[in-house]
C-alpha cells in the first residue's frame, strides 16, 4: 500500500516471569477481594450481636451460653492447622510436587476434622435457632463461618485431587498458594466468632 | 527491561491482525454467545439489559401517574399499586441504576481506557452478567404472576416479616438482592485488579483516567457495603421462612436493626450510582472544554472522601425513629460535610470550563442537565440533613422529588450524556443531533414538570407511598401536571431509542476518535478489535493522546498466539511479569444456571441449599479444572519469578 | 442561554401553581401553616436554608452561564498541552475560596440546625398533657393515660388538645411501623413496635387540623388519618370530662334495637363500647364515635349515610381493611346507626 515505515520505540517485556507468588500475582488480588467482602459480612454480624444485645436486658435470654467444649477443641484444632498451612504454603511456592501432594492431603484432613467438630458445636449450642433473637444471631454467626469453612475445604480437596491427577502446570502451585491463604482468613475470621460466640455471653 | 530500537513495517499488520482476532476471538454462533469472555461483550450486555429493565421501570412509573393524576382515582387499586411502585423503586435501583452506571460502563471501558486488551477474571465477568440477568427475569416474573413484592424498595419489617406479608412476594425480593449483589460484587473485584495490576505501563496511579478513579472507588464501596444488604435480606428471608427472630420485637429481634443494616448499604449505594457519574462529567467536560480537567488531585481526592464519609451519614435515613439528640447532631453534621468535596468537585469543573475553548456538543449538553437538575437536588439534601426540617419532609413528596433530583442529575442525565460520547466508540456511528436534541428537552422539560412541584406537594402535606389521595386536599391540579412531565420525559426516551436504532444503521461514521479526546479508548478503532489494540500502548501523561511523544513506545513481546497479558505494578505500572487470560468457555453459564437454582430454590424451601449446593459445587469445579491443551500450552511458555 | 430561560420558566410555573394552591376550603395539613412554636421553629429553620439554597443556584448558574458564554467556539480546537501557571495558581485559589465560603455557609445551616434541634427538645413542662398513641393498620388508638383507672380515656383516630399547653405524645405500634405527622403542629415521628419513644407540642391556635400516617404500612396506608382538635382548655376539659363516661343508655326503641344488633352482631368481636358487653380491642373504641368529626381514620366524614355505607361494606371504600363487611336488612342498619350516632 506504499505506506511509510514507522520509527517506532519499543517496550521489549518477553523475558518477564509467568509464575509468581503473593501480591504480585492477580489471583491473590481477588483472593484479597473475597477476604474484604466476607470480613466485612462476619464484622456486620458481630455488630448485629452486640446491638440485639443492648435490646435484652438478660443475655442470653431465657438460654444457656454454647457449651465450650467443643468449641475450644475447635480452636485449639484450627490453631494446630495453621503449621501444616504454612508449611504447604512455602512448598508450593518452592515447586515441590512431591511434597504439595502431601501437604494438601493433610489439610484436606485437618479440614474434615474441623467439619467434624463444627458439627458437634452446633449441637452443643444449647438453643434452636427459632427460640429468640438471640438464637438466631448465633446460629447465624457460626452457620456463616460453616459455609467459608465448607467451602474452603471443598477448593482445598479439589486441588489435592487435582495435585495427584494432574493436568498441572506452574499456575496450580499459586492456587495452592492462594488456597493457604484463605485457610488463614478462615482460622483468622474464627477467632473473634469464637470469642462473641462463646465468651461474650459469659462475660456481659 | 531492554528498550530495543527497531523498525516495523506496516505491512505485516495484516498477518497480526488476523492473528490477534483468531487468539481473541469467540467461537461461532450460539454457543459462542453463552462461552464469550469478552469483556466488549459482556459490557454491551450489561447496557441492553439495564436499559430495558431502564425502561420497564419508566413504565411502571407511567402507570402510577396516571393513577395519581386524579385524587380518588380507580385505575389501579392499592394492591397493584402497591406492587408497582416497589417494583419501579427496585427496577431502577437494582436492576438498572447500578448495573448501569457501575457494571456496564465499567466492564466496557474500564481496560479500554488502561490499555488493557480484556477485563481481569474474564469467566467471572461473563458469571456476574448472567447472574444478574436472571435474578432480574425471576422478580419480574413474580411480579406478572402477581407475586410481585409490594413493601416499597426498601422492604421494612415487620410489615415485610412473615406476620404481615404472608406469601413470596417479599422472598423474591430478598432474593433478587442476593442476584445482583453477588453480581457487582464480582465486577467490583474485577474492576479493582484491572485497575491496580493491568494498566499500560507509564499509567501512573497518578496518570489514571479520572473515570477509571471514579469506578475503582465505587468497586471499593460496593465491597464494603453490599454485604450489608446482603445480610439484611437474607436475615430478612430467615425470619419469613425458617422462622428466626432477627427483626421480630416479641422475641427480642428489632425493626431498627434492618434499617441500620440496610441504610448502611443504602447510603453507599446513591454514592455508587453517582460517583460513576461525576467521573463521566470530568471526562466530557475536558474532551469539550480541550483542557485536562482542573484540580485533577483534588477531584480524586474528593471523590475518595465522597466515598468515605458515605459511610459515616446512614442515619440521616432514620431521623424520624426518635433517636438521641447527640445522634442527631452528628448525623446532620455528615451530612452536611460530605457537601464539601462534592462542592469541590463543581468548582473544579467551572474552573475547566472558564479556561478552556468550550466546544458544545450534544454530550455537554446533557452536562449542563446535570448541573442544573443535580444541583438543585444537592441544595434539597441539605434540607432534609437538617433534622427537624427532615421531620417535616421526610416520607413526602418532597423526598421523591430530592432523590429523583440526585438521582437523575447526578447519574441519568451523565448517562446520556456518556451515550452520546461513547455510542461512537461502541458502534463506529455518530447519534443524530436533531433527534439528540429533540430527546434532551423533552426529557430535561418533562423531568423538571414531574419532578419540581412534587416539592411544593410535601411541603403541603401529601405524603409518599399513597395510592390515591382526597379531593379535599387539593393536591389533584398539581398531580396532573406532574403526570403530563412524565408523558413528556417518556416521548424524550423514544427519541433516543429510535435516534439509537437510526444511527446504528445509517448514522455519520465516527473513526477513532472523532471527539479529539485524550484518554486510550480513543486509540484504537470504533468498535474496537476485539483484541482491543493492536499495539499494546505506554502513556507518558493524563491524556496519553494528547500527551504522548510522537515515538511513545509500544510493548512487544507478549504473545499473540495465546491470550497473553502483562501485569504490571500497582503504583506505577511498570511491567511485573505476564500471565494467560482465560480462552471462552461454558462453565461460567453453567455455573450460573445452578446458582440460580439454588437461589430460587430456597425461596420454596429451606432444603434447597443443601441440595442446591450439589450442582453449584460440580459446575465451579468444571470451572477451575484445567484441560489438558491449556495446560500444555501454559508449560511451554513457563517462567517461575527468582529462578 | 437557553437553559436560563427554561430555568426562569420552570420556577415561574411553580410559583403560579403554588400561589393558586393556596386557599380554598382544604382541611390543614401543611408546615406553611404553623400553629404552635415547633412547626413555627421548623418553618424558620425552612425558609433560612432556603434562602441559601436559591443564592447557591443563582451564583453557580452565573459562572456557569458565564462560562459558556464567554469560552464558547464553534470549532473543535487542539487541546491546550500547557497551562499557564499562573492562570491555574489564579484558579486555585479562587477554588480554595469557594470552598472556604461553602464551609462558612454549612456551618451557619449547622449551627441553625442545632439550636432549633435543641429547641425541639426543650419543650419540658410538669403538667404536660400526655397521650398516647398507637398505630394500627389503618387507624390511630389514642389514650389519655390516668393515675386514677377510672379516669383513663380510649378513644380513636380524632385527638383533642387544648390551647397553650404543653402536649408529650408517647409513640408505639401494635403491628407494623407506622408515623404520626400533622405538620400545622409538629414533625413526624416513627411509630416502631417495640420502641416508644416521646414527642413534645403545643397547639397556640384554636382549629382542626389534618395529619396522616407517613410510613408506608400496607394496602390502606392512604387512608390513614387523624384529626388534631384544638380548643379551649375549658373545651378540652368538657371533651374530657364527656369521653370518661360510659356509653349514654339507649333513650328510645330504636336505639335500643340499634344496640341489639350491635351485640348480637359480629360487632362485638373487635369493638368495644364502654357501658356494654362490647370489650374487644381489635378495632377502634366506639364509646363516643357519635362525638367524632369523620369515621374510618379520617376517610368519611361522621354523618348516618357515610357510616351506613361504611358497616356495610368497608371493603368498597378500604379494600384489604380488616373489617368484613356486614350485610344487614335496611331497619337493622338505620337503628344500628342510629344508635351509633347516638354515642356522643
């Protein structure tokens, strides 16, 4: 078409890495996203709690408190998981597959026993959740920490599986990165539920 | 990274052309439709549905003025009426305000506007469209079958509570929430992360386009307060089908606590209609004053503040709830700061005008709509911030009228007027002007018809949310005229529908930017490829059209035989590392059908969601697992970082 | 420019329509009106920030009015690359000083607020007259609670206060929220089942004035209202004095059929008529409804045809009430009304 020839400069960026970890890949954006949007749920919940309980003069009304044990086996158990979690988090962004198929595996277990336990807290509750206002919260606060837990062991088996099935390509070790994340986001989240659940209707 | 001088000749784009729109491009017909992940795609979606759902509420708002355009009037009787203005209030709140100015919009021209050639979370953003769509079609449904929700848009308990609403019609109102919040939660995100790591480099934070501050400011208020709405209606649908007590008095639940709750959400929620709107008005003012916007930092700074202080005035909402008298002062005292930065915001923009060459276009002249109808809604806010005069005005007519001010000239009167600028860009074709401005008087008359002496009406006593009124009250000549403005701003939208279908067709073909604008989404064709451009841009200033040497340098090495993009760094966009965006595929459509069914299902019983869950945990599985051929072709191109 | 003329245009058409609304015989139900200091404050409070809105419209209009007129071409120039500094300094510091004087100016809106908020607040008396109210879907319980049981009024949807004495209204709902607003008088306020909160007025000028519900409750929230009767203390007392006593006996055959069907009707199962078996609290108390100015929470005016329509059939003037209709033979009715009326 006899159209000139462009002097134009160039920005050469081919040799640039395609697997990285932590805030510089786009997958722990969105994971941190996820996390602002579900913290804010839970920081809503707790904040419906203490509201309904200045409505109450007897807390909890006409109930006992949850039964603590199950509930601190539960922390004491998500606690414990953390070790593994960060163990399988570094390993993942070393490459190892070897040592993220187990790493997965156990946290894929320590998750069923986490589920494990979360079904006894709900029976230990010591109330149904169409009792009061109060049962409901509750019931509430702890059934929406259940589905983050559910969930995140559902992606935590899924990728394990997928570790041992392959196809695998480097992307899948930042997934398993990531996964370790949002583990802590859900250990982390359970603390103060635990504490409104269990030990604020003990101490107010 | 190497600057590497070179020579290119034209004459291979053809090759590169070709190749790129094979790399992005969809798979035929149908299927290729349900599997595209294109964000131009997505984003025209976005629009049509908005629009019609735009439309659809303007109708039911016609019907309620022809109801009230006589007192005592038998067009509709209370039920229907009922229905109707819930419906109109949750239409154009949910299912046209924010997917329009916030969703559409953004997905559109977002990455257009930083260089980007797709959206982040492309599955995700084809996601978020469908399951919007269809929360829509299931309220409207109801409401044809007569199980429309009709507690008005904001669903009060107890009268929305299982005691006093008995039937569906409020579960599917909270449940459509739970549609479209899931939905702008998930292009907020998306918004976020194309912003913070996918913007050309040399794009600066402090180079990004204003409107692309506007929408990440929006995505971050979406983030933070739609759970709480979220939460409202799913406590809300609790209470009416498994019997919990959160808002039940008896049992120590609270009515109050749904209305914090849900004007937590609700206040936020006008700032993210309106703060899309105000970056539109400094990116139209700037194109047609021939000048980047004045005070740039101090309009962005403004607009986070806007976005911040929206937080801190829900109450203002519940000033006739009898609240302590220091609530009062503080909440009035918000209300009344958070004036400050959009004032800035104005100032700023006059400044622009007074010291630019003011070329006056159709899209400025829907601006000036703006400052006129949105101004006079501003100086009605204070008003009603003044809490003994909100005990007067508040639930008349006189609100109406302020929130229909904000609401159409801080965002619909910006959103023709964002019509008029991008239609070219979107279509390849200029609108009409005669039609252009045959639809702005008829709408900007007609809406100040309807809409003004509706403050005279509550300052004389008619409140809101009356299906008819008496003729003693002498409120029945006022309200015909208001429903002749109606009819008005009615005839001023089919203008612009057919103006829309004319110019699609045989409208004067507009080029690459036939503004003379600044900003990148005028650097490529109209419409754009759907690779978006065929040089990946640098920018070496605000308005990189303007501002860019003639030898500014385009990226290289990123592959165009894979759908490969370059992240880069959230401060100053310098090129971080490279990754594969998703090809089109299935399983977000797929996805989005069983989390529809979970949805709907739970509105009938409780099961639902334990069933409900068995699809949706296999469809997000199909989702994530990769295929092989992917995973071939990603390992061949693998680099790891610090290796 | 033409958005200026359109503007002067829309302002003179609400002025005209304004001014014509005015008058004529309509029942008081506005803040234009104000009878007594509250609404007098507020509509102070009104007319002060409106006087600083219309300023603000008129001086933005002028600069932007300015603007167009003065920067306008007719052709799309080359963008301006570089500002002169000094115009932008000069523009900046005019920004700055537009925002000093909008702090200025909320601050003054503030502080106004403030003070008549505290004015709102500080209406306490010892011997105020105290009523309470409860909202229903549709109509208004009101009590004039007493020490003395005996002493203890019901009465519903028409309130009588006297003039210049302070009045505190105690709010709450028996089913969904409701809102009391007579705006000649005072600002509205929530009624929220479970919550009860006190509202303070004073009624300075003899009248009846209209006030409605202002909180959307349900399929009859149009038809929601009340009259506020203010009168003479002397008045009041009377009114007072009249509505402790039990129902007047029926004085004549007919009035003593009209009683019968009452209390052998359906009637019985909601109202309550002091002085007769009726005691139900379902629906409004009809004790002395022969004494009120309208029926139906303010929707029929008090007269033998509007009451016999409404028995009848409420469901054809308030569809979705929650009082059947009750379809009697024609002396039934009439005796019944009769009787009703006779309830003064």
């Amino acid at each position: 078409m006899g159209e000139p020839l462009i002097r134009r400069r160039e920005l050469y960026v081919g040799d640039l890495p395609t697997i990285v970890f932590g805030h510089r890949s786009l997958i722990w954006w969105g994971t941190l996203g996820m996390m602002a949007i579900e913290g804010t749920m839970f920081a809503i919940v707790i904040a419906s709690y203490f509201y309904l309980r200045t409505r109450i003069s007897n807390w909890p009304p006409g109930l006992m408190p949850p039964a603590l044990k199950y509930g601190v086996l539960n922390s004491i158990w998500f606690l414990l998981s953390v070790v593994p979690n960060q163990w399988t988090k570094t390993i993942a962004e070393k490459g190892d597959l070897q040592k993220v198929r187990i790493g997965l595996v156990v946290m894929t277990m320590f998750g069923v026993g986490n589920l494990v336990l979360r079904g006894f807290e709900f029976t230990a509750l010591n109330c149904q959740w169409d009792a009061n206002a109060y049962a409901s919260i509750v019931w509430l606060l702890l059934g929406l920490h259940t589905v983050h837990l559910l969930t995140d062991w559902f992606d935590t088996a899924v990728l394990a599986v997928l570790f041992f099935t392959g196809p695998l390509d480097g992307k899948r070790y930042m997934d398993a990165s990531e996964n370790s994340d949002y583990w802590y986001f859900v250990v982390l989240t359970w603390l103060p539920i635990f504490f409104v659940i269990y030990i604020a209707p003990r101490l107010l | 990274m190497s600057t590497v001088e070179n020579i290119s000749a034209t004459t291979p784009h053809l090759d590169r052309h070709e190749r790129l729109s094979l790399t992005w491009g969809d798979p035929p017909g149908i299927l290729g439709w349900f599997m595209t992940v294109n964000h131009k795609r997505v984003g025209k979606r976005f629009m049509i549905t908005a629009f019609i759902f735009f439309l659809l509420g303007g109708l039911l708002a016609v019907l309620m003025r022809l109801q009230l355009s006589r007192p005592e009037n038998h067009f509709l009787g209370p039920d229907k009426y009922n229905q109707i203005f819930t419906m109109h209030g949750s239409t154009m709140m949910f299912l046209f305000a924010v997917p329009m100015m916030f969703e559409a919009l953004s997905v559109y021209f977002v990455p257009l506007m930083v260089g980007a050639r797709n959206i982040a979370f492309p599955r995700l953003n084809a996601f978020s469209y469908y399951v919007y769509v269809f929360g829509g079609i299931m309220l409207w449904v109801a409401f044809v079958y007569n199980a429309g929700p009709d507690v008005g848009w904001f669903a009060y308990p107890p009268l929305s509570g299982p005691a006093f609403t008995p039937g569906k019609r409020a579960d599917f109102w909270a449940q459509m929430i739970t549609f479209t919040e899931l939905s702008g939660l998930a292009v907020a995100v998306e918004v976020v992360v194309t912003v913070m790591k996918t913007r050309a480099p040399g794009m600066s934070l402090n180079r990004l386009p204003i409107f692309c501050w506007a929408e990440v400011i929006t995505s971050l208020m979406v983030i933070f307060a739609m759970p709480a709405v979220m939460l409202s209606s799913t406590m809300l649908i609790m209470d009416r089908l498994i019997a919990t007590h959160f808002f039940n008095p008896s049992e120590g639940g609270d009515a109050l606590l749904y209305q914090h709750m849900f004007w937590f959400f609700g206040h936020p929620e006008v700032y993210i209609i309106f703060i899309p709107g105000t970056g539109i008005v400094s990116t139209i003012i700037a194109a047609f004053s021939r000048r980047k916007v004045f005070g740039y930092t101090a309009l962005v700074l403004s607009t986070v503040a806007t976005g911040f202080i929206g937080f801190g005035v829900w109450v203002h909402h519940m000033f006739a709830t009898g609240l302590p008298q220091l609530s009062e002062n503080f909440f009035t005292a918000a209300s009344l700061m958070i004036v400050v930065p959009t004032g800035v915001q104005f100032f700023c923009w006059i400044a622009t005008l007074w010291s630019g060459r003011l070329h006056f276009e159709l899209p400025m002249q829907w601006i000036g709509g703006f400052f006129f109808v949105f101004l006079i809604g501003g100086l009605t806010g204070l008003m009603l911030a003044a809490v003994p005069l909100d005990w007067q005005v508040h639930d008349t007519y006189f609100v109406v009228a302020h929130f229909h001010y904000v609401l159409l000239g801080g965002a619909v009167f910006p959103l023709f007027g964002a019509f008029y600028y991008w239609f070219p860009k979107i279509t390849g074709r200029m609108l009409g002007e005669a039609l252009g401005k045959l639809h702005f008087w008829l709408f900007f008359i007609g809406f100040n018809l309807t809409f003004f002496p509706m403050h005279i009406l509550g300052l004389r006593g008619m409140p809101r949310r009356i299906y008819t009124y008496p003729v003693e009250m002498h409120w029945g000549s006022v309200n015909a005229l208001e429903s002749i403005g109606a009819i008005l701003m009615g005839l001023g939208v089919l203008a612009f529908i057919w103006n829309v279908f004319q110019s699609n067709r045989f409208g004067r073909i507009a080029g690459a930017d036939p503004w003379g604008a600044g900003t990148l989404e005028w650097a490529t064709t109209s419409p754009p490829p759907n690779y978006n451009f065929l040089d990946l841009p640098t920018v070496g200033g605000r308005e990189p059209l303007w501002e860019n040497a003639p030898d500014q340098p385009i990226v290289t090495g990123v592959r165009e035989d894979m759908r490969e993009v370059l992240v880069t760094r959230p401060m100053d966009a310098e090129p971080e590392h490279l990754t594969l965006y998703p090809s089109p595929t299935i399983w977000p459509f797929l996805t989005s059908l069983a989390v529809t069914g979970l949805f709907i299902g739970s509105i009938f019983t409780p099961w639902a969601v334990v069933w409900g869950a068995i699809p949706v945990a296999i469809t997000l599985t199909g989702w994530f697992w990769p295929t092989k051929k992917e995973t071939e072709e990603k390992k061949e191109i693998e680099v790891w970082e610090n290796r | 420019m033409n958005l200026f003329r359109h503007n002067s245009r829309v302002f003179g058409i609400a002025a005209i329509l304004w001014l014509a609304s005015c008058g004529g015989q309509q029942p008081q139900q506005t803040m234009f009106r104000p009878v007594g200091p509250m609404s007098a404050r507020i509509e102070g409070l009104w007319w002060f920030i409106f006087a600083i809105a219309v300023a603000v419209f008129v001086i933005v209009w002028i600069f932007l009015a300015g603007a167009a007129a003065r920067r306008r071409v007719h052709e799309q120039l080359p963008p301006e690359l570089n500002p002169d500094p000094a115009r932008e300094q000069r523009y900046l510091r005019r920004v700055m000083v537009a925002t000093g004087i909008t702090l200025v100016v909320l601050f003054a809106i503030l502080g106004h607020t403030v003070v008549t908020s505290k004015y709102m607040n500080s209406l306490q008396s010892k011997n105020p007259v105290t009523i309470q109210v409860y909202g229903h879907q549709w109509w208004w319980e009101v009590q004039y609670p007493n020490d003395d049981a005996s002493l203890w009024v019901t009465t519903a949807n028409e309130i009588h206060v006297p003039v210049g004495v302070p009045i505190v209204l105690q709010t709450g709902s028996r089913d969904v929220i409701h809102s009391f607003w007579a705006p000649n008088i005072q600002g509205k306020r929530d009624l929220i089942p479970g919550h009860s909160s006190a509202i303070w007025f004073q009624v300075d000028k003899e009248g009846t004035y209209r006030g409605q519900c202002a909180e959307f409750c349900g399929h009859q929230h149009a038809h929601m209202a009340f009259y506020i009767i203010a009168e003479s203390p002397e008045k009041f007392q009377a009114w007072l004095d009249q509505q402790r006593k039990p129902a007047p006996d029926p004085a004549n055959a007919t009035l003593a059929h009209g009683k019968d069907v009452f209390e052998k009707g359906t009637c019985m199962m909601c109202h309550t008529i002091r002085g007769t078996n009726a005691g139900s609290h379902v629906g409004p108390d009809l004790t002395h409804i022969g004494s009120r100015t309208s029926i139906a929470a303010a929707t029929l005016p008090n007269n033998p045809g509007a009451l016999a329509g409404w028995i009848s059939d409420p469901q054809a003037i308030k569809p979705g009430v929650r009082m059947p209709p009750n379809p009697l033979t024609g002396p039934d009715l009439q005796a019944l009304v009769a009787y009703l009326q006779s309830l003064k």
